[in-house]
C-alpha cells in the first residue's frame, strides 16, 4: 500500500501588512517565500526575548549603582584614610612632645601685653601661632569625621542584620558622604606636604595684565580674577582687590588682588606666567593673552635683612585714580619702584598718602627679591640674573580653548582637561596638583636643582 505523502507545511495567515510595513515597495509577509516567512517566525520570538534580556541587565544595574558602596568596601576607605592621616599629622609634628612645648611656647608669648611693641616679632609670633592652631584644627577634624563615618558603619551592620534593609542603605551613604569629605581634605594636607619653599605658608598678591588681544585681553583679564577668585573662595582664603586699571571700552587692562589663606602662595606660585585664550569674538577666531604673576606677601621681619643700595632703585610717583576724592587725583600717591639692576618693578596705590604706598612698595619688591633669589638658588642679591628672570615670568603656562572645542591644557606639565567652563569657574585642583607632584618629581631625579 503505497503511503500517502505527508501534506505539505503551510504557515499561519501572515500579519495584516499595514501592520509589519508601508509604502509601494514593501511587501507582505504573504508574498514572501516560505523560507524567509519561516526564518521570520523563529527570529521574531528571539529578537523580543533579548531585549527582554537587555531590559532586566539594566535594571539590575541600576539597582546595583542604588544600592550604593557595601559594608565591606566602606571599611575598606576608612582604613586607608585612617592610615594616610596618621602620615599628615605625623609630618607636622603633632601628638609629640616638642610640638606641645612649642604651641604652649607660642600661646605664652602671644599673650604678652608687650607683644606688640615690635610690630615685625610680633607679626612672626602670630604667623607661627596660626599655623599651630591650622594644625590642631585638622587633627581635631580628622578625629571627629572618623568617629562619625566609625558610628554610621556600625548602626548600618545592625540595621541589616535586623533586616532594615533601607535603614542601613542609608547609613552607608551616610558614611560615604563623610568618607568622600576627609578624603578630600586628606588630599589638600597632601599636597601642602610636598611645599617645601621657604615662602609656601604665606599669603600672596596675584598681578593679572592684559597681552595682545585689544579689548578681548581686557575682558580675558576679568575672566582671569574671577577665576581665581573662585578658587581662593573654595578654600575658605580671604580675597582683597588693591589696584585695577579699567580697560578703554570693557574689561579691565590690569588688576591687583591679595589672596589671604594658609599656603595660598605654595599653591598659586606656579600660575605665574602667560595664560593664552582661544575663542570666538564677534563672529572671529581670537587668541587672547594675559600676564599672570604671583608674589608673597612677606611680614616686615622677613624683609628687614634684605639691605637694597639706594642708587639701584628707580622712583615714579603718579596719581592713582579711583576711590579716595581730590587727594589721589590731583595727589601722586601713587608710587612705582624699579630695582635697575635685575629690572624688577613693584607699584602700590592702595594707600592715599604717597610716604605709606612707597613703604609698601618697597616691601613687596623685597619679598619679589626673596622669592626669585629662591628660585634661582643664589645667595647673593648681586648673582640673580635679569634675562632668566623675564623669561621666568613672560613663559607661557597654560592654554584655554573655549570654541571650535574646549580644553584646558598646562604646557608644563601637560596635565589637560576638556570642562574648560569648570576650570574658569575655579576648579583649578587638577592643575595645581599635577605642577607640584611634577616639581617634586623633579626635585628627586635633580632636574630642578
């Protein structure tokens, strides 16, 4: 008996073909050969079940990044921040025996009714008897943030272990919050270990003076001091505005400000130099340049031993302008000194009495002295070389490009970043990080010396 031939597979109705397709040129599945229509239905299901697949892969990662750092990992930060403090508090001396004698020292002579009767011993006393007091105050910070984060971690273990799942997740945050802070400050006290000039703990004024670039400099001038205006504001520094000059139409063409704060000048010092800007102006690719320059800001004791040979120094009086009435514009208080041998020049017009700005005047162009006798390792006033000195403060630094891109880039380092509007608005720790580990760097190998 012959055996009857098996009917041929036929596939279901197709789908309607206003549904899978439109237009002229498409067609329906129902016109399509049974192989392709076949490969369809087993594909379909396939294709449906990975992006089920895909969907519940993020899910689960997003419920993943909500659950936040484990117990384990917390614990795991708050040793090692533990052990890196103990490092920073131990490079300053405190818990010892000599730091204690020295603090009760200093607080002893700082109370002396006859303190102030000369004015330099006492400026150094207080200078000595803050830095102490920043240093007592960061222990004290770091021991309480520790205890809190210790607290959290702990209530966090018994909530889970009561089931309190919610409870705990929101006590890890809570000790990753405080974590995240003495992480940060940890850091900061890390940096300032690595200053080891003899200038780093002191206040500095900041000089910012528009380059070529016409108006567009002036304005870059004001982008400039805001800039680190922000940044001494994040660090908790006082910032003072001593003298500007007011561009021809915007913007201003210089600009003077004192930058009050513990080691402002070891972290700024390195911003000295020529600061290049790449934007559109009126429609216009510009390059713009300003001049920066960063001294300290010396008390009187520290300069009183630089001696300075009256026939080396240059006097300009002008009127200073500004605030202050008839006095200082029809008045020259303003004064200007040029030390002629290495060609460096201080002005001062903060006073409205011409004797007061040409006493601070020449105290400031004394500490530039210091400061650049320093740098080039020299013992002599008479050895500090005039041509390294105007290379030294005309180098470019550091390169800002706001369009066709935008990127941040330190020629000297080549530490560069692409949130340009981040870096204007003060976020300048990057930078001023990869410079000192860069100098420290090349202090060890001897590049530097």
């Amino acid at each position: 008996m012959a055996m009857e031939a098996l009917p041929r597979w036929r596939p279901r109705p197709p789908l309607a073909p206003d549904f899978l397709a439109t237009g002229e040129r498409c067609r329906s599945l129902a016109d399509q050969p049974t192989g392709r229509w076949r490969r369809a239905q087993l594909l379909v299901p396939c294709l449906g079940l990975w992006r089920s697949l895909k969907r519940s892969r993020a899910a689960r990662r997003a419920t993943k990044v909500e659950e936040g750092p484990t117990q384990w990992k917390l614990k795991q930060d708050l040793s090692d921040l533990e052990r890196r403090s103990e490092v920073v508090l131990a490079r300053s001396g405190f818990g010892t025996s000599e730091f204690e004698a020295k603090a009760k020292s200093i607080r002893a002579e700082s109370e002396k009714p006859e303190l102030w009767e000369d004015t330099a011993h006492a400026q150094s006393v207080m200078a000595e008897l803050a830095r102490l007091e920043a240093v007592e105050k960061r222990a004290g910070a770091y021991l309480a943030t520790f205890e809190e984060a210790q607290t959290a971690l702990e209530l966090a273990q018994d909530a889970e272990a009561a089931g309190d799942l919610d409870e705990s997740s929101m006590l890890r945050e809570e000790a990753a919050a405080s974590l995240q802070k003495l992480e940060k400050e940890i850091s900061e006290a890390e940096v300032q270990m690595m200053m080891g000039g003899r200038y780093d703990f002191q206040h500095c004024q900041i000089s910012i003076y528009a380059g070529a670039g016409g108006d567009e400099a002036c304005d870059w001038v004001c982008m400039l001091e805001r800039m680190y205006c922000n940044y001494a504001q994040q660090k908790g520094w006082a910032t003072k505005r001593v003298n500007f000059t007011e561009g021809d139409s915007l913007g201003l063409k210089s600009v003077d400000f004192e930058v009050a704060g513990e080691y402002a000048f070891g972290m700024l010092q390195r911003e000295t130099g020529t600061h290049r800007l790449v934007r559109i102006w009126n429609g216009k690719r510009q390059t713009t340049f300003a001049g920066v320059e960063v001294v300290p800001l010396l008390p009187d004791d520290a300069v009183t031993s630089l001696e300075l040979d009256p026939k080396d120094l240059q006097w300009d009086f002008f009127r200073s302008g500004g605030k202050g009435g008839q006095n200082v514009n029809k008045v020259e208080t303003g004064v200007r000194v040029t030390h002629t041998p290495t060609g460096v020049v201080m002005k001062c017009t903060e006073e409205r009495s011409q004797l007061l700005n040409k006493g601070k005047a020449l105290v400031k162009l004394k500490a530039k002295l210091l400061l650049i006798q320093e740098q080039q390792k020299v013992e002599e006033l008479q050895s500090i070389r005039g041509d390294l000195v105007s290379a030294q403060w005309g180098a470019q630094v550091r390169n800002y490009v706001l369009q066709p891109y935008t990127l941040v880039k330190d020629v000297r380092s080549g530490h560069e970043r692409g949130d340009a509007e981040r870096v204007l608005n003060g976020d300048l720790d990057s930078h001023v990080d990869a410079l000192l580990r860069m100098q420290v760097d090349g202090d060890k190998s001897g590049r530097f010396s």
